[in-house]
C-alpha cells in the first residue's frame, strides 16, 4: 500500500515512515534480534561488507555494500574500507533511503564497516530530509584497539544525526553481569524496540487527541538530544507508575531537570478519566523548563484492561550516553562546535570525549 501511495505522490493519512537501518556486525545482530522481537512499525534493513553475516541476518531487506571493494570478505576492521565500500553503493542506499520520515542508525563503533560506513548512511538520511538518530555501541574495556576508531566514528555520527544514543557495553556489563551475552545485548536493543515502538504507535494510530508526525517533528526540532520512553502501570496509583516507568532507563542515567520540548501521549482504557491524563502532564512538565513546550495526546484502548500506558519524546534532556548532532541547538551540557575548543569529558571511560576530526 505505502508504494501505491508513492507512486501516486501521496501519502496515507497520518503515515510516518521509519526505518530502522543496522551497519556492520554489531547492527546486524541488533536487527536479528529486533525481528525476532517482533518489532512493529518500522521497515528492518542491514547493511554489511560481509556476505556470510548478511546472509544468517534476520531483516526485511539486506544489501551488501562495496562488492568491488571487499569482495562480500569485510572491512578487515579497516573504517577507511568501511567508508570505501558505502561509497561504491551509495546510489543503492540513496534509493532506499527516498522517503523515509525517521531513520534510525544503529552500528557497532571501532570496527570497519560500522565506523566506516554508518555515517555515510546517516548523512544520505538527512539529505534525503529524514529525522535521523543513531544508536551505537562502544567497545569493551579490554577491546583497546578499537577505541581510538569508536572515537572518530562518534564524532562522523554526530555531524550526520539529530542525537546520538551510546549503548555503553561497559555499563551493560554491570547492570546484567549474570545474563548469557545473548540476552545482555537484548537489553540493550531494548533502548532501540521502546523508541521505534513508542514513536510509531503515538504518531500512526488514530486518537481521541491526536498526535502527528509534524507534532513528533516540532518536538524534536527543539533542539538538543531526545529520548522516548513508554512505560505503563495497572497500578492504584499508576498514572504516577507510567511516568516513573517511562522514565526510568539505567542504561542511559537520563537526567530530564530543565528539558525543553515534550511530546506526551497517553492510552488506557474506557475508565482513563480526564484526571489521571492531567495527572500525567502535570508530572512530567513539573521537571522541565518554564518555556518549553509540551504537546499531548490520548488514546482510549479497550484492549489495555485496567492499564494506563504512557509514551514520552523529550528533548533538552542530559545524559552523558546521549549526544546532540553538530548541526543541533545544543544544550548548556556540551560545546558542540568542533572546530573549536575540546568537549567537557563523558562519563563513558572509554576516553571517547576525545573527538577529534579526521
């Protein structure tokens, strides 16, 4: 249907297109595991130099970039090959890239293809006039040579994104030290399903206060780095409960005091009263700044029995795993100008607060 409506020049209403787009290894395994999830809304792709990966990858649609280049082999941990390699097919993902509302990038930093090629994808998304978020994961401590090149690669994300969001696996390790390494990284990729789910479901669903993808666009026009988070209670309390929920992401230590714009969209049942919806706004602008702007909506769900479920996107918030583009308004937290003087540290150990150029 939505490639009828292309041909026609047209568009569904209240249609919002996204796609989810995995670079390299690492966003490879992000995009299996998110199709294995069952992740709705948003189209799956993976991009790699490396036939053999692409082929075992679970996506709705695969490509594999710089055949002259690698041959279907690898980047050979190389970025600069990465890079080579997106280049060659760039036409093929300026095509696929066409009409896309919403691009979220994920890749694994300090390796070849990830590096080397995820922002070149980021880039040809915000050419193309889509909203652009990367998602990306940091080495390991014990990975030492891959930091200097996960370093480059977070600043080439950040010329090319809206926000950046940094699943630090160090930080993974110490929140779920127990799990199989499978089910770690899910936790992980959680961060990812809740923005794609959150964000789809506010913006494509009719309501009974609507919200539109001009509404999402305006929120995060704002300025400074975004988050979305759904959380949902059945709680007596739980317009409280939602909000917490929502809220609540160890992974990123969000700090959400003085954020500047807010999307809120609330889903219940028939017996959600005015009250509870109130309620919800009403704690969630308590944090924020005095000028910002806030724009909700509400949803009544007969299949949420006696469950308020409350989707937040909000921007200006801080978080040292959350980073602005260089081509964002930028937050009090950061000097984003790169050609100037060097960033205050992030709290990542991983010495990627040196982001030099290259």
């Amino acid at each position: 249907m939505w490639h009828e409506a292309v041909e026609k020049g047209l568009r569904e209403p209240g249609f919002c297109r996204i796609m989810v787009i995995g670079v390299g290894g690492a966003g490879n395994n992000t995009i299996s595991r998110l199709m294995e999830s069952g992740i709705q809304g948003a189209e799956c792709v993976a991009i790699n130099t490396d036939m053999q990966h692409l082929s075992v990858t679970h996506a709705h649609q695969k490509i594999l970039i710089g055949e002259k280049v690698t041959r279907g082999l690898g980047a050979g941990g190389d970025p600069k090959v990465g890079r080579e390699a997106i280049e060659e097919s760039r036409p093929i993902v300026e095509n696929l890239l066409t009409d896309v509302d919403i691009a979220f990038i994920t890749a694994g930093l300090g390796g070849g293809t990830g590096t080397g090629a995820a922002p070149v994808v980021a880039e040809i998304a915000r050419e193309n006039g889509a909203i652009v978020v990367g998602v990306v994961t940091t080495p390991f401590r014990i990975e030492k040579g891959r930091i200097a090149y996960a370093a480059q690669g977070l600043t080439a994300m950040r010329r090319e994104c809206d926000t950046v969001i940094v699943v630090d696996n160090n930080k993974l390790m110490e929140l779920v030290p127990q799990l199989p390494i499978n089910e770690a990284f899910k936790v992980g990729d959680r961060v990812l399903a809740n923005m794609v789910k959150g964000i789809s479901e506010t913006i494509s669903m009719p309501s009974l206060i609507n919200l539109d993808f001009a509404d999402f666009r305006t929120i995060i026009k704002r300025g400074g780095v975004a988050i979305v988070g759904v959380g949902e209670s059945d709680a007596p309390n739980r317009a409280e409960e939602s909000v917490k929920n929502a809220l609540r992401m160890p992974l990123l230590d969000v700090d959400y005091s003085g954020a500047t714009g807010a999307l809120i969209h609330i889903a219940g049942d028939s017996q959600m009263s005015i009250e509870e919806a109130n309620r919800v706004g009403e704690i969630v602008t308590e944090m924020m700044n005095n000028d910002a702007m806030v724009i909700w909506g509400a949803r009544v769900n007969p299949r949420l029995s006696g469950v308020l479920r409350v989707t937040l996107v909000m921007t200006g918030v801080k978080s040292p795993y959350l980073l602005s583009g260089f081509g964002s308004i930028a937050p009090n937290l950061y000097d984003l100008d790169h050609h100037g003087e060097p960033e205050k540290p992030l709290n990542i150990d991983l010495g990627l607060y040196q982001l030099e150029p290259f």
